[in-house]
C-alpha cells in the first residue's frame, strides 16, 4: 500500500462519508458541511497527486486547489446564507418540509 | 301524298287534345267540357268524310291503301317505324265512330246533366274516342297495342265511373282483368310476328307483316302438330279479340259492365270497343287466311277462320238463351250484344272481311239506338232497371217507343226494311255455304229465333200493358189514374237526348240499302272493285229462299214472344215469369248465366287469390326474409363495430393514456422536491457512469 | 507510509465520522473543524505547506466559523430530540457505499497509479506566487469575479426584507 493509495482511500472515504451525511440528515447546514467534506476530499486527491505523480515542479495541482478552496469559501457564503433566507421563509431548516418544488 | 293520309293522325288527336284540356279545367267548366268533346269529334267526323271521300275516288285495280310511316324510335341499329294506314275498312270504321260517337256526345249531355262528375265523364269519354280511333288508323301492331289498352283503361274508367259503388268497381276490375288475359294472346302474337317477319307495320309497301312475302314466310314453317305459324299467331291474336269482344269464355265482364251509366253502354259496349276486337280479326284476316287451300265462293277457310267461325257461332246461341231470361233491361241487351259479336266472328270466318263488317256497321248503329233508348225509359223511368217493373210506357214516351221499336225489329232481323235483316242475312247465306260444317248455320238460324223472341219479350214487358212501377201496396187497378202523385210516372226524355235516337233510327233502316244482295255495294267498296258495280235486282231472287226462311224464323220469334208476354201482360211486378213457372230449372239456368261466373269464381278467381297468397309469402319471407337478413347483419356488423371502437380502439387508446399518466405518475414522485433525493440520484448516476467507463475501457 | 501518515488519517478519518454522526449541530461543526485541521496536517506530510496553511486559514477559520455562525442565525443550537434523519436515509447510506466501494477498489486495483515513490517535490510560495501571476493569472481575475458575484449574492439573499417594500413576499 503506498502512501498514495492511503491518501487516496482517505480522500475516498472523506468523500463517502460527506456524501453520506449530505444525503442522510435533515438539516440543512449539515448538508452543507457534507458538501464542504466532498470538497476537502477532492482537494486532498489533488495534492495526493500532485505529491506523487508526474511533474510535480508545474504546480498544477496546488494551483488548482487553490482555486478549488477560494470557491469553496465562496459557495459556502451563498448557500449558508441560502440556508437563512429559508429559515427566515419557513421557520425550519429541516429539508424534508422543503419541497415546493414537489411535482 | 294525299293530304287526308298525311293528316289522318288528327282524328284521334283532336279527342285526345279534348280530353287533356277537360281534365285540367274546374269542376263547373260544363259547357267547355261538352263542346270541346262533342266538338272535337264533329271535326273528326268531317275528317272522316274527307278520308272516306278520297277513298271512293280511287281508280285502279285492287283496294285503295294508302300507308304513312315514319321512324318512331331507335333500338339497337334498326328504326322501329309506326305509322298509320287509310284503306276503306279504316275510312268506313272513322266514319262509323265518329258519327255514333258524337250522336252519344250530344246524347249524354242530357242524360248526365245532374251528375256531379259531368267533367270527368265527358274527359274520359274523349279519351276512349281518341284511343278508338288510334285503333282504327294504326298500320302498325305496337300502335294498335297501345290504343287498344288506352281502350282498355278508359273503359275500366267509365264502367267503375259511379266507383263508390261497390258492384260498379268490381264490375270494373272484372272488366279489366278479364280483357287483359285476352291482351295477353295479343301481345305475345305481336311479339311472335315481329320475330317471324321483323316489321310490325300492317302494310308498308310490300314489306308489311299482312302484305304476301311475309306471309308467305310464315305458310310455310309450321310447329307443333303441324300447324301453320301464321295460324298460330292468328289464334293468339284472336284471343285478343276473344277477350274485348266478349266471345265465350271470356265473355263474363260484359253483362256486368252495364253498371256503367247508359251512354258508356251504348258507346263501348255495343257500337265501338267491343266492336274492336271484330276490326282487329278483320285487320289481320290475310294473316288468318293465309296458307288456305283453294276454295269455292272465294272464302278461304284455313283452321283459324275455322275456329273464328265455331267460337262465334257458340257465342251467338249461348248468349242469345241467357237473354231470354234476363229482368234488368240493360242486361238484356248485353247479352244481345255478345250474341251479336258472336255472329259478327261467324261472320268473318265463313265470309270474309265484307261479311263480318257489315253486321258490325248495322250493328253498331241499332244498339246504340236501342241503348240510348233504354237510357230514355230509365232517365224516364227514375232510374229504375228492372222490367218487371216497367210497363204501358208506350203512353208515356211515345218517341221512345218508336225508335226503339225501330231499333229492335233491326236488331231482330225483320225482313226487307230493316239493316239487321240484311247484315243478319249475309252471315247465314255464307254460313250455309260454308264447306266446314252446316253446324254453324243451324245454330245462327236459332239465334236468330231466339234474339227475335227475347226481344220482343223485352218490348212487351217495357212499353205494353199497364205501368208496374208503383208501390205494391197501391195497387195496379186504380195505380195512374189515382191520388198518386205524378212525380212518380214516367216521362218523356228531353229533346238532346231524343233528337240522336230518331237519328241512329233513321240510320239503322237506311243503312241496310249499301248490303243488299241487289246492290253489294258494301262488299265491293271493302274490296275495291266498286267500279264494277250495278244494282242487280236479280240478285236478290237468287237468295230468296233464305231469304224467306230467315224471315220466316224471325216472324215465328217475334209472334211467340208477343203471345207470352205482349197479350199476356203480366199483372204485378212480383209475379213469376211465364217461362218460369213452365220450366222453372231450365229458367233457373239461364238466369243465373249457366252457373259461368260461379265457375271461374271457384277455380281461377280462387287460384288466382292462392298464387296472390304465395307472392305476398314469399315477398314477405323470402325476400323479405332476405332483406331483414341483411338488416341484421348489418345492425350486428355495425354492433361489433362499436364494441371494437369503444372497447378496443377507445379502451386501448384510454389504457395507453392511463398508462402514460401512470407512467407520469410514477415520474412525478421523482421530483420529491427534496434536494438529498436528487443528490442521492445523482450519487446513483456517478457510480453508474464511472462503472461504464471503467468497463468500457477495459473492453 | 509513515506513521505519521496513517495517524494523520484516522484522525481526519473518526473526525469526518463523528461530524455526520452526530446530534448536536454545534458539536458537528466542531468536529468539522477537527477534520479540516487533520486534512492540513496531510497537506503539511504531503509537501504541499502552503496549501495546508491556506486550509487552516480558509476552512477552519472561515467556513467553520461561517457555518457556527448559520446553526446559531437558525437557531439549531439545540440537541434536536426527533430522529436527525432524514427519510430515505437508507437509500442514502447504500448510495454512499456504493460510492465508497467504487472508488476504493479503483484506488486498490488501477494500474494507473504510479509505483515509484517519487522524491519529495519543492513547492516553495514565491513559486506559487509566480504561477499565480504568470500562467494562471486569468484564473485568478475571474476567481475574483466570482468571489464579488458570491459575496454581493449571498448578501442579497440573506438581506432581511422590508415589508412595506415587498408584501408578496417574493425575494
């Protein structure tokens, strides 16, 4: 088992496991904490292979998470305040009441 | 061309043009109606004269005959041609119609001048003139045929005219029906003729069916038995004859047709459509006569002339002893009517076209008279037709009683002044010369006894002794002289309704001076050798022996008829007539007309009623059956076809829709509208995705 | 595969468990935090420092604070007693196995992952830097529109509405 496996299989789990919990629990900013998981997992595969495959000196991967974590801050500001303007609306944030959209 | 020829058509158009422009007009339109019918046959009398004229100018060998055709209608490649002939047997015909016709115009005038259907009368009247006259002219069969049944219909009209009552339209149909079985033997010897020669024109300048190419033809094939085509044909167009003239058996319509009023009596059953069927034997007598061996006397006798001959002079003896027994004054004279016609048929088997037609001239006027006459005594009488119940009218209608008398002593046949004796004579002269058989002669002299002696019988009940007609109770001693009123006596007849009879009486003595043996002037006009001609007055000494003997059977009539019922006047209405109460089961017989019409009751009437039966059954069940078959399947066809639209084609269309909905349905819970659904769904899909193209680049 | 390594991951590992697992939300966040912090410690053993340092920065001192800051604006700072499961949350479980199991055996038996265990690459910032400014730095305008887009947005949507200017109710 390399170290790159290991990191990989971290990576795969952090994502399994933010994905569980964005698609198991009621409220809504746990989702969203799933989702900055899933994120984070991505993340860590990026530099994984960056760390340990080709070209490391092009920097194309720490770039690119980079990139990845400024708009992973910035879809965190919109959806948790997503989150408050639906909590303001509906005076819940359990996600199972939301569906307006049911059809 | 003679313009006469030309416009022969006009004489029985001018009738016909009559009679459409009557039936188009209002009821009250009387005086129209009379003068346009009694016009248009005045006209056509004087066409007639100018026929007849141009006829007795003729100079040449053989009879004048003149033919006018033209092409009528097209079938096939070939022209079927029609036209119209004037020969003296067609001038001497117009003449004798048109002339008794307008006498009986001017005759009804009076005698249906209280009817309420007086326009009706005189339209049908015009149209029967018109159809008789087309059967005069026509040269052609199909012409014929078709005037002929125009004959027909107007007679069935004019019988059935008093049609709400019951006897009158039954008279009516049985007139009807009856002629047309004989019509059937017309039409198919019309068919049969046209097959064997190609022409149904008469005479048409040596091409006609009666001219001698064609019947030469038809000599010399013969069918079954051996007999001559042309003779089969004959015998099938004489039963054309048999039916419209009333010869046995089909004479059973003509007694019964006096239901009709008195002028359509006398007009066409007694002078005119009855004598038709005499005219159509006389028309076609080359085709009866052709093929006979050589002969003495110049009559051919070949076996349809032979036949002619029997069933006339059959006719002439049974009519004449059902007359004899007869009480209603009409019927009396139809029964002389068919035993005339019967004589008239004898006539021209045993003599010949001249023979035949001069007793249908004579004839023709004297019954008319004695017709007219006897619608005089009922129009005088109140309408009473029983003679028992006449008498001592000779008082009463003194001018009908003389021209009556007039008429019955012609019809009688007594000697020397009147025409019958000589029409009567010129039949049994040739009968006793006939090479066949002196059966027939025998049975025309007592006919000849018996009609003298019915007819004074008819005399002596009608105009002598004392008048019957009065009620039962009222009795006869003191009955007109008494309190009782005289509304109830008889009286005379007005002058438009006497002047014709003293007209047809004249004619019915003088008409006799053209058929003397002295001066045969009738026979040789009918066969143009009138140039030839003399009066001989030797002539007459040759034939004085039958003379004499003729006269001798009518006198012996005539004086055991005034003995029985002229000296002898019955006293009352009810009481028994003389021949009664001698022979009672012999009367009885002849009273009810030999049990004939129970006869044909009992086996056509009741076959024809059977046959009518199974037409209506099949019409109903087999047809009919046919019609509600289809009927049934096509309701059930198209039952299947809404079952198949609603079930199969709606049902499945609706199942398909549902299943769609459903289908949508079911779709439509995938938008839970829960966001974890879709990202659980979307997890699914990645997973899926990934596993393909994993696989994929591994295969 | 250092020690170090694998203790490093089953801290991010039990802390990324415990964040889904469990009933408060605040405590969820904070195990949150902890997970985040154990994936910059991987960074760090990775090489990659200054993308350790940026994690620590951006998510445990922004997110994590962000999202303490949402449970408490919607008052969820309470131990919910109903289930915090959803319905359907088997379906989920099984999908995020299935997620799991795919990516694990693609990590365990790809032959595309290299053997060799490469030689401990340089990252220092100033190269970073320059990358930023040279290669990418288009990327890096437009992840700054994008971070003034999301900033003005999620003011917008957070913004508290006025009554009187909005009586549908509509944003």
């Amino acid at each position: 088992m390399t170290p790159l496996q290991v990191c990989l299989l971290v990576s795969a789990f952090l994502f399994a496991i933010g994905f569980a919990g964005a698609v198991t629990r009621r409220h809504a900013i746990l989702v969203l904490i799933g989702i900055e998981l899933m994120l984070n997992a991505a993340n860590l595969n990026f530099i994984a292979f960056w760390r340990y495959g080709a070209h490391p000196e092009a920097l194309t991967g720490i770039i690119f998470v980079l990139f990845s974590m400024a708009l992973a801050g910035a879809e965190a500001a919109v959806g948790l305040a997503l989150v408050i303007a639906i909590y303001r609306h509906k005076e819940t944030s359990n996600l199972d009441e939301v569906k307006e959209l049911k059809g | 061309m003679i313009w006469i020829v030309k416009n022969l058509w006009l004489i029985p158009a001018l009738p016909l043009l009559a009679a459409g422009i009557i039936a188009v007009n209002k009821q009250p339109a009387r005086k129209l109606a009379a003068g346009l019918a009694i016009g248009s046959m005045a006209l056509g009398f004087l066409l007639s004269l100018c026929a007849f004229a141009a006829t007795l100018g003729h100079h040449g060998e053989g009879a004048f005959r003149e033919t006018f055709s033209f092409n009528w209608i097209q079938f096939g490649g070939q022209w079927m041609s029609i036209g119209w002939v004037l020969d003296p047997l067609t001038a001497i015909m117009l003449v004798m119609v048109t002339f008794v016709g307008m006498l009986i115009f001017i005759f009804s005038v009076g005698y249906m001048a209280h009817d309420k259907n007086f326009m009706r009368f005189f339209n049908f009247l015009a149209l029967f003139a018109s159809g008789m006259l087309g059967v005069v002219i026509a040269n052609n069969l199909f012409l014929l045929f078709v005037s002929w049944e125009i004959v027909g219909l107007t007679s069935y009209l004019l019988i059935g005219f008093w049609y709400h009552k019951p006897s009158a339209a039954a008279a009516a149909k049985k007139a009807f029906v009856t002629t047309r079985i004989g019509d059937l033997g017309l039409l198919l010897g019309m068919v049969w003729l046209y097959a064997q020669t190609g022409t149904l024109n008469f005479y048409d300048h040596g091409h006609g069916c009666m001219e001698a190419s064609a019947l030469a033809g038809m000599v010399s094939k013969t069918i079954c038995g051996g007999m001559m085509i042309s003779t089969a044909i004959g015998l099938l167009i004489f039963l054309g004859a048999v039916g419209k003239s009333g010869q046995v058996p089909l004479h059973v319509w003509l007694p019964d047709a006096m239901e009709g009023p008195t002028p359509v009596s006398a007009l066409i059953h007694a002078a005119t459509m009855v004598a038709a069927g005499v005219f159509l034997v006389a028309r076609v007598y080359p085709l009866m006569a052709a093929g006979a061996a050589p002969v003495e006397h110049g009559v051919p006798v070949t076996t349809a002339l032979t036949i002619v001959t029997w069933v006339g002079a059959v006719t002439a003896i049974f009519a004449a002893t059902i007359a004899v027994a007869q009480n209603d004054i009409k019927r009396i004279l139809a029964y002389s009517t068919v035993s005339q016609l019967g004589y008239m048929m004898m006539g021209l088997g045993v003599g010949g076209v001249a023979v035949g037609m001069f007793h249908l001239i004579t004839h023709a006027f004297f019954k008319a008279l004695l017709f007219l006459g006897s619608g005089s005594v009922i129009h005088g009488c109140h309408e009473e037709q029983d003679v028992r119940k006449m008498g001592g009218l000779k008082k009463y209608m003194p001018v009908t009683f003389v021209v009556y008398a007039i008429g019955m002593l012609a019809l009688a046949g007594f000697p020397l002044f009147f025409s019958g004796f000589w029409s009567k004579d010129e039949i049994l002269h040739h009968a006793s010369h006939w090479s066949v058989s002196h059966v027939p002669f025998y049975l025309g002299c007592t006919g000849a006894l018996f009609t003298a002696f019915y007819m004074t019988r008819q005399m002596g009940l009608v105009f002598f002794g004392k008048y019957r007609g009065y009620e039962e109770s009222s009795h006869s001693a003191h009955a007109h002289s008494s309190s009782e009123s005289h509304s109830h006596e008889p009286h005379e007849s007005p002058a438009v309704m006497t002047v014709p009879l003293i007209i047809l009486a004249g004619f019915a003595i003088l008409l006799g001076v053209i058929g003397t043996p002295a001066w045969p002037w009738f026979d040789a006009y009918l066969n143009g050798e009138l140039a030839e001609l003399q009066i001989k007055f030797s002539n007459l000494a040759a034939s004085a022996g039958l003379m004499g003997a003729s006269a001798l059977i009518v006198l012996t009539g005539i004086t055991v008829g005034w003995m029985l019922y002229g000296k002898r006047q019955r006293k009352t209405a009810a009481e028994k007539d003389v021949l009664e109460a001698a022979q009672p089961a012999i009367y009885k017989l002849l009273e009810n007309k030999y049990f004939i019409d129970e006869l044909y009751e009992a086996t056509v009437i009741r076959f024809n009623a059977f046959a009518a039966w199974l037409c209506d059954f099949a019409d109903k069940w087999i047809f009919g059956g046919a019609v509600l078959l289809v009927k049934y399947l096509t309701v059930g066809a198209s039952w299947l076809y809404r079952l198949t639209d609603e079930n199969v084609v709606n049902g499945g269309f609706d199942a398909g829709c549902g299943s769609i909905r459903g289908g949508g349905g079911i779709l439509s819970r995938l938008h839970s509208g829960r966001v974890q659904t879709y990202l659980r769904i979307i997890g699914v899909a990645l997973v899926a995705l990934i596993i393909f193209l994993i696989w994929g680049r591994k295969a | 595969m250092t020690l170090a390594l694998i203790i490093t991951a089953l801290v991010t590992v039990l802390a990324a468990a415990t964040v889904m697992s469990l009933r408060n939300l605040v405590h969820c966040a904070l195990a949150m935090a902890v997970a985040f912090s154990g994936v910059a410690a991987l960074y760090l053993q990775l090489n990659a420092e200054f993308v350790g340092f940026a994690e620590i920065l951006v998510y445990v001192g922004a997110i994590a604070i962000l999202i303490v800051f949402a449970i408490l604006l919607t008052r969820s700072g309470e131990t919910p007693e109903k289930s915090v499961l959803t319905s359907g949350w088997l379906a989920g479980v099984a999908v995020s196995a299935m997620v799991f199991t795919l990516l694990g055996w693609a990590v365990l038996t790809s032959s595309a992952l290299p053997k060799e265990i490469a030689t401990a690459p340089a990252a220092p910032v100033k190269n970073i830097g320059d990358a930023l400014m040279g290669k990418f730095v288009l990327p890096l305008e437009i992840v700054g529109l994008v971070l003034t887009a999301a900033m003005i947005g999620a003011v917008i949507i957070a913004l508290k509405e006025d009554k009187k200017d909005n009586p549908g109710g509509q944003p």
